[in-house]
C-alpha cells in the first residue's frame, strides 16, 4: 500500500441526490462552473439547463440554470481516503470532505417574494416594484463572473462535532462571509483528469508492480511501501464506532505554521535545521513525527538521519541541538555556548547550580550577561525546586541504548572539542579583551536577522511575495514585536552576503530558490529566468522556453505545473501574469 507522494491536492467526495438511472446527472444540461468554498469545505455546482431538444415559447420565464450546493459530512471518529488497486497494489489518498450535494430552491422563495411584493403594490395603488431575480436557477447568489473573488481570502471557521440538540451528530461548520472561488473543470474523460490519475494517484502502485515483475528492488524514495498497524482491537474499535477518546488529541495539532507541507517545500538540510531551530532540543523520534513523509522515505534509516542533522546539530544527552554559529552566536559566545553544552553532554543533561554559577563566572568577562541567559532559555529550564538546570528534553534513551558506539564516540569528541574551546577563548581574550556593548548589540541584530529569515523562508514557502506583503505576514506571526521593511532588507542582504539566504528576488517579489525537488527546480528556475524580463506570457511561451533551455519536453504533469505557476503567476483568460503586475489587468 502507498500514497501518492507528489500530490498536495484536495480529495473530495461527492453524492449526487437519488436519480433513476435511466436520466442520472448531467444529460439535462452541461456543467458550466464549479465554485469552492476552501474554509468551509463546500462546493457548488452550476448546471447550464439543455434547451435544445424541444421549442418553448416561454423559455426565458423559466430555469436557466440548475445549482447544487453541497453540505459537509463530518465523522470525527475515523478519517476516510479513496484508494485505487493496480495489479494487487493500492495507491490511497486521503479525503478532505464527503459532501452530499442537493438542489438549491431558494429561487422558488425569490418568485413567491415577488408576486408577493407585486400584489401589494397593486392593492395599494401603488406602480408595482421591478423585483426581477438576479439568476433564475442561481439559487439567489449570483454566479456571474465579476462577482467571483479569485483570492481567497482566509475566514474564521468554527467546527463543532457531537450531537446537536435540534439536529444530527455532523459537524457543524460555520464560515462568515466567505467568498465562492471560481475552479477549472474537466470532465473524467479528458486529459488532464487521466495525466492526475497516472502520474500521481496510481504511479507508485504501478511502479512498484513492474519493479516486483521484472525482479528489481525498489530504490525510489517515494516506493516504500506503508506500514500499517496490526493491532484488531483498535481495528475493530475503529470500524464500529467505538474508538477512545483521544485525550491529547488538542496536542498533537500543529499551530506553530511549521506544518508538513512548509517543510516540503524546502531542501532536507534546510527541513532538518527549521525543526530543531524551533524546537531547541529535539530526538530523533520528534524529528521523524514533522518531517514530510516524502523526507521519511528518503532518510529511512536513523543513520542516514543523524548524517543530515550533524550537518547543523550536536548531540547532547541523546538529543539534538542547534550548532552555536546558526544560532547566532560568534566568537566568545559560541564558546560559552559549547562548553555549557559540554557540560550538559558530560552530566546527563542536568548540571546543579554550584556547577552552572562556575560557568558563569568563568565566561563573565568575555560575554554579557544578557547573551548567556539567552543561549540557556533555548535549551535548558530550571529543575526541581531550583536547585539543578536541566535540558528541555530528558535524555534519549532508545537513541542511547540503540547506538552505544556513536555515543561513546560523541562523547571523544565533545572531550576533544572541550580543549579546542579552552585554545579558542584564549585567543578571544587576548584579542578582544572584555565584552563591550557594541559587540553585543551586533550579536543581538545578528539573532534578530537569523530569526527574521526563518520567518522569510516560511512565508514564501507558500508563495511567493513582495516584500511589503512579506512584512504584513510576519507581523501577524509577531503581533508584539514590529517588523520593519528596513529589517527585512537588512537580514536579506546578510543572508545573501554568506551565501545562505534560500531567496531569489523576481523583479520586486521574493521566492525559494530550492525545494529539494530537481524537477520541480529546474521549472521554477526557468519561470524565474522568464519572469524577470516580462510580465506576461502564454502556457506554450513557458513549453518552448523549456525544451530550448533543457532539450527536452518538460516530463511535468499539467497539474504539478499550474501548481509551480500560480506560486509567482495569477492567471488572466490563456495568459499568466506577474503576481505583482496583476493588479493592473
């Protein structure tokens, strides 16, 4: 069994009302537009009605048009996913919503209001009122194009499960004024439903079939099958309704925007240091519960994990932690910051207080002491009654008893490494003297900058922007704290200077320069190329540029494609445009 790796789409279900089968949907008219409520999870279907096959002379007095709008289903007790078999292999894709669609008469209450206002204009002597209904069949919301908003604008949602005094144990979904955004449809039988279905929701299974017939091991990252829990109680348990309580359920939602998907849109060196940056002292069991799962396939081993995080981690009492020059600090600093992790590594991740007070001492004259209790807020807290200092995190005993030659060999090193910090703070002394406020106040900026260019990375992991809408993003993330587009400019221009900014400016918009998928690169790469001397262009502008620059047919699905497209481009009738230039069409 496996998933379908590359595609972020949306799922949904949809139950059409009962029809016989001998007129189902669809033969009384053609589907003219399909409309999406993505916060609440709602969709609507408008069916233009079939006027051909018979003359009427009052045709345009009647239903032009035949909506359904759909209501959620909810079950909070199991999720639910579509899967397809192929050759004795099945590719599932988890489902956003089922939703039952049902026909839309609130046109009927329009024209019963109408004769109704009619009549008492006509009793009362009155002219009677013009109260022509905006779209027979509509539903009483317009469907026309200009009252369609393309953006979609992010609205509070309330979902609440559980059986409801007055209606059915469904959830109950509230969404204030969200507006309708218009999709692009195409039926079962074109092109681009079977480029979706081959490429994404049945090429693993279908890969993996032809690797097993023709006796070759599968090596692709994205092949690992899916190991399932074999536990029948909670099977059982499941199916009939009777599953427990999650008690900390409410934990386990992430709400710190570091979510599976912002990861995948960045390089596994840069997955790796944005998840042990956020949570300072992290195990190797956390890391794997954030990290995409494509990620997971790739770096299935432990092995091959702790190689990608001592590229930006150390190791301390079985757990990771930041290295001290990506976390800001230089010179003195840094050496503060090893020899208390030192200390930690070499006591078991708790020092007491005569011990930590020694340190402080020791690195008084060479840091503030400001900078000290910041490095120690981002690993460690206090113990038991004050007394001790302990990491965050207790020691990782699965990684300490599963490993016992590489933490033996972490603990040569950090003994090793001890003396290289004792020959380092010597030289800083000798050169620099005592801590001065100047030095001080270029480590905080320096911090400051560090923090903001996470906070960049993560916005633009979504999208591309400019750096005013980037601003207005962060400062929602920072209520409390302003962010300036000064600043930004500044951690920009540092970043780029060392060469590890992750940002390629587009004209006056900023986006990720790598996501760690060469495909996907190498199309970003040369929509940026594009965009940077024109505004506008055609879907066979973007074909032709491609097969010029890399001599061959882009091997992108259509739909992997118009996702890479709209990160820096809206779309306008058969062209994409410039987000940034959007504004003037």
């Amino acid at each position: 069994m496996y998933d379908p790796p590359d595609f972020v789409g949306d799922m949904y279900v949809l139950q059409y009302p009962l029809r016989p089968t001998y007129r189902p949907y669809g033969d009384q008219g053609f589907l003219e537009r399909v409309d999406l409520k993505h916060k609440s999870r709602r969709l609507r279907f408008v069916y233009k009605l079939q006027k051909n096959d018979n003359y009427d002379d009052d045709s345009e007095d009647r239903l032009q048009r035949h909506v359904l709008n759909s209501v959620v289903v909810a079950n909070p007790a199991c999720s639910y996913a579509v899967g397809v078999v192929h050759q004795g292999k099945m590719t599932i894709t988890p489902l956003r919503a089922v939703n039952q669609l049902r026909p839309d008469f609130a046109h009927i209450d329009q024209q019963k209001q109408k004769k109704q206002a009619q009549a008492a204009a006509v009793a009362s002597g009155k002219e009677p009122p013009n109260l022509a209904t905006d779209d027979p069949g509509s539903g009483g919301e317009r469907v026309d194009k200009d009252d369609v908003d393309l953006s979609m604008t992010a609205q509070a949602v309330e979902v609440q499960f559980g059986t409801q005094p007055g209606g059915p144990a469904s959830g109950e979904i509230q969404a204030a004024d969200e507006p309708w955004t218009q999709l692009d449809s195409y039926t079962r039988s074109s092109a681009e439903a079977r480029d979706i279905y081959e490429k994404h929701l049945i090429w693993p299974a279908a890969a993996a079939a032809e690797a097993e017939a023709e006796g070759c091991d599968v090596t692709h990252p994205s092949l690992q099958q899916i190991h399932l829990d074999g536990d029948r109680e909670a099977f059982l348990g499941t199916m009939c309704g009777q599953r427990p309580p999650r008690e900390h359920a409410h934990k386990t939602v992430q709400r710190d925007g570091l979510s599976a998907f912002v990861l995948s849109r960045m390089p596994v060196e840069r997955q790796v240091e944005a998840v042990v940056r956020h949570f300072g002292v992290l195990s190797t069991k956390q890391l794997r519960k954030r990290l995409p799962p494509h990620t997971l396939r790739r770096y299935a081993t432990d092995e091959s994990l702790h190689a990608v995080l001592r590229q930006c981690a150390v190791l301390v009492a079985g757990n990771w932690i930041l290295k001290s020059e990506l976390a800001g600090f230089t010179e003195g600093e840094a050496c503060a910051r090893d020899m208390l992790l030192c200390l930690f590594n070499k006591k078991d991740g708790v020092l007491h207080h005569k011990e930590f007070e020694k340190w402080h001492s020791v690195f008084a004259p060479s840091t503030q002491r400001a900078s000290r209790d910041e490095m120690v807020r981002g690993f460690a807290e206090p113990g038991d009654r004050g007394e001790t200092l302990r990491l965050r995190a207790p020691p990782d005993l699965d990684l300490i008893q599963r490993y016992p030659e590489d933490v033996k060999a972490n603990h040569r090193w950090w003994d090793e490494h001890r003396t290289s910090i004792v020959q380092r703070m010597t030289v800083v002394r000798a050169e620099r003297g005592a801590s001065s406020s100047a030095s001080f106040a270029a480590s905080v900026a320096k911090r400051h900058s560090m923090r903001l260019m996470e906070d960049v990375r993560e916005a633009l992991a979504m999208s591309a922007m400019t750096i005013q809408d980037l601003r207005r993003h962060i400062q929602k993330k920072h209520p409390t704290v302003a962010i300036r587009e000064n600043d930004l400019h500044s951690a920009l221009q540092e970043s780029e200077e060392s060469g590890s900014s992750g940002v390629v400016h587009v004209r006056d918009m900023l986006m990720l320069d790598l996501t760690g998928n060469e495909a996907n690169d190498k199309y970003r790469k040369m929509l940026v190329q594009i965009f940077s001397c024109r505004d506008t262009l055609l879907k066979s502008d973007i074909h032709d540029e491609y097969e010029r620059v890399y001599g061959e047919k882009c091997p992108l699905s259509e739909y992997v494609q118009r996702g890479l497209l709209r990160e820096i481009a809206e779309r306008a009738d058969d062209s994409y445009v410039l987000k940034s230039s959007f504004q003037g069409f």
